[in-house]
C-alpha cells in the first residue's frame, strides 16, 4: 500500500514540475513587446508593417465601479493598474476591489507614421466590455452597466479603424456581476495592422477549427463504431471523452460556439465551458478504467465517477455559485489525471496491450490541461501551444484503441477460423449424414410397409400397431432431415427461387395424387382448383409449400376432409388449405410460424415445416395467414403474384408439331411425353443420335392414344406435370394393360421430394429420374430399361452360352424376376441384388484377352457378387465360406475361378437335399497360390470327369472347365486337379504362379 502511496506522489510531484516547466517555456516564449507605462504605450518606434500584433500589457489607468467616457474619466480619481489581470488583484489605497463591480480602463497609445487602417483583437474581458477610440464605440461584447442589469456576453472580437491622430485613446468598460473570480481586462488586447490583426485572428480560429475537427471525427467515428457493434464499452466513453473535448473547444479559446449561435444566453454558454471541463475528466477516467480494469482500483474510481457526477450537477448551477467552483473542477481533472497515470504505469510493468501508447496520451492531456487552466486564470491563449498536438494526443489513442482491437480482432480471427472450420465440419457432417439417413430409412419404410402390407392377416393387433409405429417414425425422421436441410440453407440465405408462371392446378392436382398413396386414415384430399389459374412462384418451393400445409392438415386431422381452394384477390392469387381437423388455440396462433414450437396437442415432429413453410413463401414475394377454432378446423392462406399462362416464356419461345414422329421405324420405339415444348426437342436431339424412332407428344391424353397406335412400343419416358392427365395418371393405366417387364415407364420431374419418388413407384413407373437431366445418365437408364425388356422377351428362348459363364436363359429371367419381386416388398434388398447382379454380368462381360490378368478381388468379388445373387434366392439351402488367412494382392487371368464356383453351386447342389455347402479355400505355398473349391453335392463319377475333359475346345460351351485348363498352360507350373465321390461330393484344386504385378505375367 506504501508503495502505492509513493507512486501517486511521485506522479503528483513530476506532473508539477512538468506544470511550471511549461509555465517557464510559455514566459520565455512570450516576444518582447513595448509595455504600456503610466497610462500611456509608446509605440513611435514600432513599425506595423508586417509585423506582429503587439499585447496592450502594462500599466492602464482604472477608475473603479463606475463606466466613463474620455471627456469625464479625468475627472474621476484613477489608479494605475496591471493589464492583463483580475481586478481583485489591484490594491487601490489598500483595499480591494469587489469581484461584482465595473470599472473603465484608458490607455493613450502613441504612434508615429501607422498605417491607414489598424485593427485590436480582444480574448478575455470578464464578463462584458466596451472599446472606445478617441470617443468612436469601436467594438463591443455584451452590454456593460454599473449594476446587475447589464448583459454578459465575453466573447473575442476583431475591430478595425483608422487613426486620425498620433495620440490615441483607447477606453475599456467593464462589468461583471456574476464571475466569482472576479472581473476585468483577463486576457491581452492585442493592436495591429489590418494583415496582422486578420491573421492573428485567423491563427486562433484555425486553432480552435482543428482541435474541433480531429476530436469531432473521433467522436463520430468511436460513436459510429460502438452502436454498430455494441461491444467494447470504452469505445464509447472514448466517443465521449472526444465530444467533452469538442465542447470545450468551442467554448474557450475563439467561442465559436457563440459566433455559431449568437442568440445563445451567456448564462447557459457559462454552463457548457463548466461541463465540458469536468466532462473531460469524468469520461477520460471512465475511457481508462473501461481499458484496464484489471489494473484499476474500484473504490477510488467509483469515488471520483461520483465525484464527477455531483460536479457536473453543480455546473448547472447559477454562474455565481458554479464559477466560485471552477478551482475544484480543475482540482478534479488533475486527480484524475494522476490517477489515470498511476494504472498507466502498472498497465504498462505489466506488459498490457497497447499500454505504452496512453502515457504519451495522457502527457498531452496534461499540457492542455495546464494551458487551459492557465488560459482561464491567467493570460495564456489556447493557441499558445501548436496544432500537433491534438494530433499527437488523438494518435496516441487511437493507436492504443487499433493495438487492443487488433489484438481482439485476431484473437476472434483464430477463434472464428475455429468456429468455420467446426461450421464447415458441421456442414459436411449434417450433408453427409442426412444422405446416409435417407437410404435406410427408405428402407425401413418399405420393408416395413410391405411387411405391414403382405403379412397384415398373420399379425396379432398389437404387432400390426407396432409395424405402423415403425412406418410412421421412420416417414418422419425422413421429414425432419428435409426440413433441417431446408432451414439451414434459408437461416443462411444459400436457398435461391426462380419466379416463373405456374400451372397451379396441375400442380395441385400432382401433390393431392402423391397424397392418395400416402394416407391411410379416413380423410380425403378434395383439389377445388380450376384450370387455368397460374401463379408467379418457384414450382418446385410451391410443391414444397402446399406439401408441407397438406401433410400438416393431414397430420392434425383425424377423420373428414381436407380442401385446396384457389381465389383471386386484386392481382394476387390466395391458395387455401382447409381441414377439419383439431384447430389451433387462439393463444398459440401467433407462434404457429415459429421454429421448434410445439403445443400439447401436437402429434410429433419438430415444429419446422411451417416455419420452413413461411420462409419460402417470403422469398418468392408471397404471404402466409392462419385462422383456427378448436375442434373445427384450420385454415392456411398463401397469397402470390398472379400470372397468365402467356407469361410462360418456353410458351412462346418454341412450338413442336404434335405428335412429333423422329427416326427408323424398326429400330426400338419411345414414346416422350413433356407439356414443354423445349424439353421435348432436348430429349427429342438427345436421343435421336443412338438411332430410336421417337413419337413426342406434350399430354398425357395424347400418350395413351399413342399407345394404343403403337402396341410394339417399348418404352415410355414421362414429365409428372402435365396439363389435364398428369404422369400418374398415365401410368396408372397404362399398368391396367402391361406389366413392368412388358413395357418400361421412365418417368421425369423437377421435384426432389422422396415422396413424389414413392408415389411414382407406386403408380407404376420402372424408373425415376430428376431433372434437370444428365445426358450421359438418361441415355443410360433409357439403355437399361431397353435391355431389360428385351431379356425379359428373350430369356426364355435363348439356350445358348452367355460369355463363356455357364449362364443360362433361365438364370436371367429368374434373377429379373427376382429383383422385380423384392422392388416390392424389399427395395433395399432389390438394389443391392441389381448391384450385384451388374457386377456379375460386367464381369463376366469383361473377359477379352486370355492372356490378361486381373486383381485377386475383381476375380473375388465377381465370385461374391454371383454368390449373393444365388443366396438372396435360396437364403435357407447355400451356406458359401472363404477362407484366406491374409489378404494377398496377386494377380490371376480372369473368370479361372468364378466357373468352378458357379459349376459347384449349380450342378452340385441342385440335386443335394438339404443344407449344401461350398468352401473357397485360398493359401499361398512358397512361390504358388493353391486354391481349393470344396462342395458337398452330388459328385462327378468318373464316366462324366473323362467326358469333361474331352470337351471339344471349339464348342463355344461357355468359360468351362476345359477353357480354364487352355489358359493355365500360357503360366509356368499351373494346373487344376478335380477329386469327385459321387453322393459325397467335389474337391477341385487349382494351382497357380504367384504374380505381383500385370507385367509378370506378361
């Protein structure tokens, strides 16, 4: 505490030093100038011309507490007084004079060859005055009197005149009845030349402009920068403490503030310089507390911050009582001063950001601190000291504010590098999760549904409760992951719309359809919507939108109905949707919008759809109301810009002839069905290249018609949205008449929702595809689709070898048929078979060189794939193992191994009763790998292992044994061995070189 105490001192006793320094410099600065002696200012030796201004200083003649003219003040008794100075200070026949008094001042200036025109400047007349030359009123501040009636008004002033004679008089009239100081002639009155006395004046002004100027875009610029940000409380004092500057600025020196607003009560300017003052030092000690808080004692600041407010409630007071204070104001900002140093010093022992830039600060506070006292108690201008120095002060700051935002600011920079790391983390892992979310729950959905569906008579009540709790969980789980998708992207403004004119009843009339495979509860979706009704909105958000507000109502409602209606409203289209359902309480109608808001009565869910509802209907320029009763029902209303259909631009743009016949009738025939006209040509250039004969139509009437010219058509490609008939609707029937197998439906849409996904399943289509669409991908699909039609004809009739693989007919058509079934009841189970069943067949498709060599793996995994196919067929009568101690990364010609496998389950097994069993054995002896196909069939007798091996090599009987004995003599040692026990079954063991690489091999 001690040391403490020394600190403080220390400071004190350096700051004084400091004060009489600056007091000593200000003297010496100070250029010798005539002095006025006995009254009168010789100035016959003293050139104008280009010089200095002089200060009337010295000795003036007073007459006390009365105001005279020149022709009365001889004969008043006078004294010789000191000027500049308080006239409490003169001693006039041993007494003092009052501090509430007038007196006139005379001084005789003597010239010699002046110019034509002089000028005087005043600074400090307490508190009113009056200049007399030669008996002319010459210039005036305020309105003298010697009583309390007169009217204050101390502020500088510039007057010029032209001197008539060598001998000059100058009178002064003075009153103050207010100042508690005292009043009189405070500061000097200074005499020139025109040029000299313009541009003293404009000096002083220049001064005072830039003091205001730095400290007013501080103010500006801190202020500005805390309201945008409303954080780092100091920047605001700062702000504050730059404005208090600013104040006092245009209160002293010049008083500018009173050449600005000259009506202004002298009264109420009086309080504006005493406020200013202490304002200096209660926000600057506010600034610095604020800056180091950590540093600063709490007791004494809050007792100068009270300290400071009581003052600043004193300056408010009458002029007599406020100014008898102005020393204790000065006292206030010099313990603050002291104070702000003192936690300067430990700022900076302590190593503090920044903290070596404020002792600077706040020296330069010093200096102006001393010249302003001084400038008020004594004869010292504001402009005694240079411009720099505001500068200098205001760059010590703000360098020290920039050191501890930048610190800050790179301290936020790492953090929120952090933060959009983990964001970007968060991102993917939302992204990637939500993906791999939707596979199993689709999956869940449709294995349950189709168990729910296939078994309903066998399950108990309670069983079949409990499978429909498993579907309706998992459809939402399937919905939070949309909405969550769909939130973030509007939360970040990442979503975009594209405004067109939409076909709203096709719209609606394709989301109710979704709706009808969707409910399974006593409600109906009635579409009152007309034809010919468009609206301006993005299709697919608007298909979101009234999805989200139907499976809403469908949610809420139990039983009845649920109605979409469309009115027209000036030039705005109002979409409602209507139920029956439980309502909504008045209490919570206002939140109904709000994310994750949820009531008592809700079913389940987050509360996002309607939130994500309203954000779409923002964007696209539209609105969203809701009205409610309890236990009637609830509406929702949308209102959008309307359109005419005219609007739509691929409308006028281009135009197709209907139907539209393209390309070789006896080439494979497609049907495209799209109401736009340009996406017909695009499909109609796309696919006219792989040589198809395409018939284009624009409606699902026309599709059907078509059909029905066209028995032999072998695929159909349709767009969901299509006026009058939409894409499910032709679907629909056209399943009346052909299997999927028979005739292949590709169906198109803009829409990405897994329902319209499910839905056009459901309706019948084979395929589904988004658009906008990839070439390279709907030519393949398209290649597919064909492909499996035509295998689906042809099975049955091929009995001939498929690539070497002992495949036959029958095997194709019963995986198809397969894969058809599971699509079903099993769509996880039929995608997975499809993959393997295209593995097995780009495997087998592959073998081209006999000298080629493939990974171990690819020969491996071409094994499983076929493996898996036959197992999901006949999941209770194959049991397959592998064993391989180590993975080897080898190489081995193609399709050496898959034959024997597939030989082992096919021929083995189809006559085993009960479990059969098939081992792959892998070992690596030495330089050899030695593998080991075990099965538990049948056997081969000996009679069928000789006609094996004499196989003619030319008769193209698949990829067989004897072809896999061809290739092994191309490899060094290699060879196959067959052991069979008929009725105990086949060991068939294959060795071959160990290869690292295709080159060895070669």
């Amino acid at each position: 505490m001690k040391k403490s105490y020394i600190k403080i001192i220390t400071i004190i006793g350096l700051l004084l030093i400091s004060a009489f320094a600056l007091n000593s410099i200000l003297v010496k600065e100070k250029t010798v100038s005539p002095k006025a002696v006995g009254g009168v200012l010789d100035l016959r030796n003293y050139e104008f011309d280009g010089a200095e201004p002089i200060e009337m200083n010295g000795e003036w003649e007073f007459v006390p507490n009365k105001l005279v003219d020149s022709t009365a003040f001889d004969k008043q008794q006078s004294y010789q007084v000191e000027v500049p100075s308080l006239w409490t200070n003169y001693d006039l026949d041993g007494q003092k004079l009052s501090k509430y008094t007038s007196g006139t001042y005379r001084l005789k200036i003597l010239l010699n060859d002046s110019p034509e025109i002089l000028g005087i400047k005043t600074t400090n007349i307490r508190m009113s005055n009056a200049i007399y030359i030669d008996g002319q009123l010459l210039g005036s501040s305020g309105i003298p009197a010697e009583d309390s009636t007169y009217i204050p008004h101390n502020i500088p002033y510039v007057s010029y005149f032209s001197p008539n004679d060598k001998e000059l008089e100058m009178i002064v009239q003075v009153a103050n009845f207010d100042y508690a100081s005292g009043g009189g002639i405070l500061g000097s009155i200074f005499i020139g030349d025109q040029d000299g006395i313009g541009n003293l004046r404009d000096r002083s002004l220049a001064y005072d402009w830039v003091t205001i100027a730095a400290f007013s875009t501080m103010f500006i610029y801190f202020l500005g920068t805390f309201l945008h940000a409303r954080i780092g409380v100091e920047q605001l004092f700062f702000s504050l403490f730059c404005f208090a500057n600013v104040l006092y600025a245009v209160s002293h020196g010049e008083k500018v503030f009173l050449e600005l607003f000259p009506a202004t009560s002298y009264a109420f300017f009086e309080r504006i310089q005493s406020v200013s003052s202490i304002w200096i030092g209660l926000f600057m000690l506010c600034f610095f507390h604020s800056s180091l808080k950590q540093f600063a004692n709490k007791r004494i600041v809050k007792f100068l911050y009270i300290v400071g407010v009581l003052l600043t409630g004193s300056a408010l007071l009458p002029v007599k009582i406020n100014s008898s204070l102005q020393i204790y104001y000065s006292l206030y900002i010099f313990i603050s001063l002291v104070y702000i140093i003192y936690i300067q010093i430990i700022a900076i022992s302590k190593r503090a950001v920044g903290a070596s830039y404020l002792i600077f600060s706040s020296f330069t506070i010093f200096i102006y601190f001393t010249v302003g006292t001084l400038n008020v108690s004594a004869n010292y201008a504001m402009n005694s000291l240079p411009p720099l120095f505001p500068f200098i002060c205001l760059t010590m700051l703000s360098l020290y504010i920039s050191h501890r935002f930048m610190d800050s600011f790179l301290q936020k920079e790492e953090l929120s590098n952090a933060l959009l790391r983990v964001d970007k983390l968060k991102d993917g892992v939302l992204a990637k999760a939500s993906h791999e979310f939707r596979t199993p729950l689709h999956g869940i959905i449709a294995i349950s549904q189709s168990m729910l569906e296939d078994r309903k008579s066998s399950l108990s009540t309670e069983e079949e409760e409990k499978m429909g709790l498993i579907v309706g969980t998992a459809q939402r789980l399937s919905k939070l992951v949309n909405d969550i998708l769909d939130y973030s992207k509007l939360k970040e403004g990442e979503l975009r719309v594209r405004i067109t004119p939409v076909d709203l009843f096709a719209l609606t009339h394709v989301v109710v359809e979704t709706f009808t495979y969707m409910i399974d509860k006593d409600v109906k979706v009635i579409n009152h919507v007309q034809r010919g009704q468009f609206v301006m909105a993005d299709e697919e958000r608007l298909r979101q939108i009234l999805f989200n507000l139907i499976d809403n109502a469908v949610k809420y409602t139990m039983h009845g109905k649920i109605e979409i209606k469309c009115d027209e409203h000036e030039e705005n289209l109002v979409i409602t949707v209507s139920d029956t359902g439980i309502g909504i309480a008045s209490e919570n109608l206002k939140f109904v919008f709000e994310p994750f808001r949820q009531y008592s009565n809700a079913t389940g869910g987050t509360g996002l759809g309607l939130s994500v509802t309203k954000e779409l209907v923002q964007i696209q320029g539209g609105t969203i109301t809701v009205n409610s009763v309890v236990n009637k029902g609830t509406n929702f209303s949308v209102t959008l810009p309307k359109a005419t259909q005219l609007n739509k631009p691929t409308k006028q743009s281009f135009s197709l002839p209907i139907p539209s016949v393209n390309g070789n009738k006896d080439r494979k025939k497609i049907i495209i069905a799209d109401d736009d006209h340009v996406n017909l040509k695009v499909l109609i250039d796309t696919l006219i290249s792989e040589d198809y004969f395409i018939v284009a139509v624009d409606s699902g009437k026309a599709v059907l018609e078509q059909v029905k010219k066209h028995p032999d058509i072998d695929l159909v490609i349709l767009d969901i949205m299509m006026p009058e008939v939409s894409g499910y609707e032709v679907c629909h029937q056209l399943r009346k008449s052909y299997l999927p197998s028979e005739l292949p439906i590709l169906m198109l849409t803009a829409a990405v929702r897994p329902e319209d996904m499910i839905a056009a399943f459901h309706s019948g289509a084979n395929d589904f595809l988004h658009k906008p669409l990839d070439t390279a991908e709907l030519k393949t699909r398209i290649r597919n689709l064909l492909l499996m039609k035509e295998s689906s004809q042809n099975a049955v009739k091929m009995e001939v070898a498929f690539l070497q693989a002992q495949i036959k007919p029958h095997f194709i058509f019963n995986v198809l048929n397969s894969i058809l079934s599971l699509s079903y009841i099993d769509l996880d189970r039929a995608r997975t078979m499809i993959t393997d069943f295209a593995n097995f067949m780009r495997g087998s498709f592959s073998f081209e060189n006999t000298h080629s060599l493939v990974p171990l793996e690819k020969e491996l995994s071409l094994i499983q794939s076929y493996v898996n196919i036959q197992r999901t067929r006949f999941p209770e009568r194959l049991v397959w193992e592998v064993q391989m101690e180590d993975p080897l990364h080898c190489f081995i010609p193609p399709l050496i191994l898959q034959p024997i496998v597939e030989n082992a389950i096919v021929h083995g097994l189809k006559m085993t009763e009960g479990q059969g069993i098939v081992k792959l054995t892998v070992i690596r002896e030495n330089d050899f790998l030695v593998f080991q196909i075990t099965d538990n069939g049948t056997g081969i007798s000996t009679h069928k292992l000789q006609q094996i091996w004499n196989v003619q090599q030319d008769t193209g009987q698949s990829v067989g044994l004897q072809n896999i004995k061809k290739r092994l003599k191309y490899y060094e040692n290699a060879s196959i061995q067959i052991t069979s026990k008929e009725h105990k079954g086949t060991i068939v063991e294959l060795r071959f070189p160990f290869i690292q690489s295709e080159k060895e091999g070669e």
